[in-house]
C-alpha cells in the first residue's frame, strides 16, 4: 500500500490517500482545499474510491469530505463519538466558530483559501463505527475494498478522535494520528469535547502502548514515529 500525502491550505491540514496495489483508494481527512488535488490524483491515476475516512470532525479536516465522498460516490467513515460534528462542524468549534469571530484564525484561514462560511452541507452517506458493538479495546478492523485499516479509539481532543492504523498486520504499522499526537506535542482538549482526563488516558493506554517503530503521520505538521515521541514528547514523558 501507498500512502500519498496532500496538504489543505486552511492550517496546512494533512489529507492522506491510501492506495492499494489493485488502484482501490480511501481518503483521510479531506479538508479545506483538499479536495482539488484529490480529484487530480484520482483521475490522473485512474484509482478507485472505496470510503472517506475522519480522524475527528473539526472543520480544518473535513471541510472537504462531503462534496468530495459524493463525486466519488463513497461513504464518509468516522467514529459514532465525533459524528453530530458533521450536522454543523462551526458549531462544535466554540471560540474558534468563525461565526462568532470573524477575525479568528480558522475564519482567516478559510477566507483566505476561498472558502465560503455558509457553503457547508452535510454528507449524504455517514457511516459511523465504534458504537457498542466495538471490541474492549476500542479497535475496528475495516476490510474498505481490500484496503485493511484498524480504526483505534483515542478520545481526548475529541470525543470520537480516532487513529488509523495502515498495515496493521505488520509490525510497525502507519499510524494516521489526526490531532491526537504530533511531533513534540498532542492536541488541544480546550474545545468543546476536549478532556483532559480522556486524553492522558489516550496518551498512556494507547499511544504509548503502540509498536515503537511505527511512523506517525500527524493532522499537522512534519511525520515523527512513536520512539521518538516516547524518548523527547513532554506529553508522552508525564503520562506514562
């Protein structure tokens, strides 16, 4: 499997798009300004869309996957915790609803990529996972048209925040992070659905719980793996 990297212009988000052998594809958090290059790739490729995956629903990631999972004729994938988000992304931002301030760094950010405010309309295919059903340790296995990804629970910046993991199968898998860990840092648990307590136990139950030789691919920022996290991040360092 391939992993190809695109990053929206609102907060440099990461997209990634898992390509398999056979040229089936699943997209990861489409946000802002993501989804032109993500059309590109497909089309230039000729890849075939199976899903469009979540980490969390804030706005800088998602902005982009209604749209684009309905070009694609796809399901939008995400886990049932974060899955109100996607009626009204803004509304679940509190200080940074772009609403509210029109001067705020996520207005400034969308205005400047083109985005209109009131453009958002909701998926028309949600799919959410994790609900009761899911297993102790809050792993789902999702088979996407041969692509395998295990969808692992890890709550803290967000109710449903959710790492994916690539290649699960192998020993140091591809770790989708979203903005639950980042090189040197984690996310912000000041925004509504944010806890502190539910992250510090993300932080020890399952970050530092994964192999050590797995590549983190952060929501923002440069790629890191999980021994380097556990040897320099401060975050890691006072949860373990």
């Amino acid at each position: 499997m391939q992993i190809v990297t695109v990053v929206a212009p609102v907060f440099a988000a990461r997209c990634s798009v898992l390509v398999g052998d056979d040229g089936a594809c699943v997209v990861v958090d489409p946000g802002a300004g993501a989804g032109r290059q993500v059309r590109a790739l497909v089309a230039e490729r000729g890849l075939r869309p199976r899903a469009v995956l979540i980490t969390h629903g804030h706005a800088d990631h998602t902005w982009d996957a209604p749209l684009l999972a309905r070009e694609l004729d796809v399901p939008v994938l995400l886990h049932a915790g974060d899955a109100y988000r996607l009626d009204d992304p803004f509304g679940t931002l509190g200080v940074l609803d772009p609403r509210r301030d029109p001067a705020g760094p996520l207005a400034l950010a969308l205005r400047a990529a083109g985005v209109d405010l009131d453009s958002w309309i909701p998926p028309a295919r949600v799919e959410p996972f994790g609900g009761s059903g899911a297993g102790r340790t809050g792993d789902v296995e999702l088979d996407l048209g041969g692509l395998r990804v295990v969808a692992r629970h890890a709550p803290g910046h967000t109710e449903g925040s959710t790492l994916y993991l690539v290649d699960a199968g192998d020993p140091d898998p591809v770790v989708l992070a979203g903005d639950v860990l980042f090189a040197g840092s984690i996310g912000r648990t000041d925004l509504p659905g944010g806890d502190d307590d539910a992250m510090a136990a993300t932080l020890r139950d399952v970050v530092a719980t994964l192999p050590p030789g797995s590549r983190v691919l952060p929501g923002h920022g440069p790629a890191t793996d999980v021994a380097t996290e556990l040897a320099t991040n401060p975050y890691l360092a006072r949860h373990r």
